[in-house]
C-alpha cells in the first residue's frame, strides 16, 4: 500500500514537469519534408495523433482505482488484541526471553565442560565420580544434542509467532470502526486532490480533457480553422485523424503542431535555421526509445499496480510511420540508416519508425 502511495506521489511531481515535453505523440502516420536550396520548403502529415492524458492519466489514478479501494473493507493481522494490558504482555515476553536465555546458557555450559578432560572430569557427570573416557565422550554427545534441539525449540517458536503476527484474522468492532475512520478520511483528501488536479491541467491544456466531449469538440473547431490544418478527426480517447500540409519560404524556424492558446509541449517536428545556410530537422517523438520519456512514463504508471489503470484508462498507440527528408542541398550530417539516396536529382532521407527505431530522426543541410 505504501509502495503505491509513494508511486503516486511521485507520478503526480513529475507530471507537471513532463508538460514541457511531449503532451503530442505520433501514433501511425506519414510525414514528408521537402527543403530545397533556395530556401522553400514544404511539410506535410498525414495519420494519428495523440493527445496524451497526462490529466488523463492522473484523472484515472485519483479515481479510486489506485492507492484506495472503492468501497471500504476491514483488514486485520496478528492476534486479537485482549483484555490484557502492554505491561503484562511485556512482562510475559521477559519471562519467555530469560527462560529461553536460562536453557541456552545452561547447555552452552554443559557443551563447554564437554571439551575438558583432565582430574576436573569432562561432564557434569564426570563431576560426579564418572572419571571413564567413554562416559566422558558420551557426555559431550549429550551436551552437544540437547543444545541443537533447544536452538531447534527455538527457532519453531519463533516461526511460530512471525506467521501468528501476520495470519489475517476477523477484525474486531473497533478496529473496523479504526479503519472506517481512517478511509474516511482519506476518501476527503483523495476528491480535494482530485479536483485540484483537474483545475491544474485544465488550466494548462487550455480545457481539453479527452474523457469530455464538449471540450474536444470545441479544441476540434479550433483547429480546423487554422490554415494548413485540412482534417481533424476525433477517433476517441485523446487519439486523431490529422490532414495536415504547408508550403513557403523557410526564413526562420518552422514547428509542427503549434496550436494557439494550448501548451501542448514540444513539436513533434522541428526546423532549425543556423547561421551560415544550415538547416537542422529534428523530429524528436518519431521514435519509440525505451528511455524515461513521457512514452515511457505513462507506460510505467500503466503497469505498476494501482495506477493509471482506471476503468476508462488510455494506454498510449505505438508510434509507426516513415518519415522522409527530401533536398537538393548538401547534407552535412543525419542519423538514418542508410543514407541519402538519388531520386530525379534530389537527395532522400528515411526513416521508418517502428519498434525496433531507437534515436529520433536528425538532419543538418547546408542551404
């Protein structure tokens, strides 16, 4: 329980951090980046995109899915707590302890004597006038058995009592109305939360949340107002059908998807232009790395139990696609596998993003 708890916690710190990352994923598409020397360029994407719920994911975490159950129900360990009183329990125990402690001083003993020989006699029982050295080595066997079986006494006690300590048992009339209070209370805390989550994120995605209908209705008009955006298509679930296509010249910095009025993170593709004629193309989520990215942040709260694993959870699409840079300038560096190749008198560049794609794709032209 504590494990979850802290999980949680821990999820709902670094979630607000996250939102400078990646909010927008990629699920299946076709990306296509055309940039000739002169300075044109055109960009086009075609397929899913994802609204990743982090306030999704939160949402489904405070739900009462995770952390806490649903409904109440009493859990006991141990034995039943009794009449009697922490001193006379206390007192038991130092009885139990210095009788054991007593047995064992008094075999270690007799073990120690065990090992002299000499006029002082080997045993207990040579003490006795049994000066014969067999007697003495039947004494030392003796001496050496009865400490094994009571450290063997011992050790049955013990086990004993650890699994008497953690058995569940029925819980008493207090204890349950012990815990009712509790679960109460927490219950309190947990829709405060709740609801101070859902501000939070409601504030920083501008109102969209995927599990309301309203909100990704009016964030699909809002959309598909803006120039270059031909469709946007709700699938369910945060997840979207894009049409998407630009054209002109690249004077300064290109990025794609810039929605007004949402912070939605990072782009899902950048374009760079340094000084001296050179071009980056960055498109840091057409990959499926397995890092500490937001992928892979949802996906271990999708898995560790007791969060983000509500009734109406989302789990995140796998990102598949190809994703092409085509040029008539010189490229001075890029991460594909195989390279440029020659198609009518342009360099290409590809990449098909898959499961196996690690390291998003890169490419720095000299315009």
């Amino acid at each position: 329980m504590k494990l979850r708890k802290y999980a949680a916690i821990g999820l709902a710190c670094v979630a607000p951090m996250g939102l400078s990352g990646c909010l927008l994923l990629p699920g299946e598409f076709t990306s296509d980046v055309m940039i000739l020397k002169s300075g044109e360029f055109s960009f086009t994407y075609k397929g899913e995109i994802q609204l990743v719920g982090l306030a999704n994911l939160l949402n489904n975490e405070l739900e009462g899915e995770g952390g806490i159950a649903a409904e109440f129900q009493a859990t006991c360990y141990g034995e039943a707590p009794t009449a009697t009183t922490k001193e006379e329990k206390a007192k038991e125990k130092a009885k139990e302890a210095a009788k054991l402690k007593a047995q064992n001083e008094k075999y270690a003993t007799e073990e120690a004597l065990a090992t002299i020989t000499g006029q002082k006699g080997a045993t207990a029982a040579s003490r006795t006038g049994q000066e014969d050295f067999s007697l003495t080595q039947d004494s030392e066997e003796e001496g050496a058995e009865a400490a094994a079986e009571a450290a063997a006494a011992a050790a049955e006690v013990a086990a004993a009592e650890f699994e008497d300590e953690f058995a569940e048992r029925d819980c008493t009339p207090d204890e349950i109305a012990e815990q009712k209070k509790e679960w109460d209370e927490q219950q309190v805390r947990r829709k405060k939360e709740k609801e101070q989550t859902k501000k939070m994120f409601a504030a920083l995605l501008g109102g969209v949340d995927p599990d309301d209908p309203k909100t990704i209705e009016r964030f699909t008009k809002e959309v598909e107002r803006l120039a270059a955006w031909n469709k946007v298509e709700h699938k369910g679930n945060g997840v979207f059908m894009i049409d998407y296509a630009t054209k002109g010249k690249l004077a300064d910095d290109f990025a794609f998807p810039v929605i007004p009025r949402y912070a939605l993170g990072n782009p899902m593709v950048h374009i760079s232009r340094w000084d001296n004629g050179r071009v980056r193309i960055e498109a840091p989520t057409f990959h499926n790395d397995p890092d500490m990215s937001m992928t892979a942040l949802m996906g271990a709260g999708g898995m560790m139990p007791g969060m983000g694993m509500g009734k109406n959870a989302m789990e995140p699409l796998v990102v598949k696609g190809t994703f092409t840079i085509r040029t008539d300038a010189n490229i001075a560096a890029n991460n594909s596998e195989e390279g440029p190749s020659d198609a009518g008198g342009m360099q290409v560049l590809t990449w098909d993003i898959g499961a196996r794609t690690f390291g998003p794709p890169m490419a720095l032209l000299k315009l």
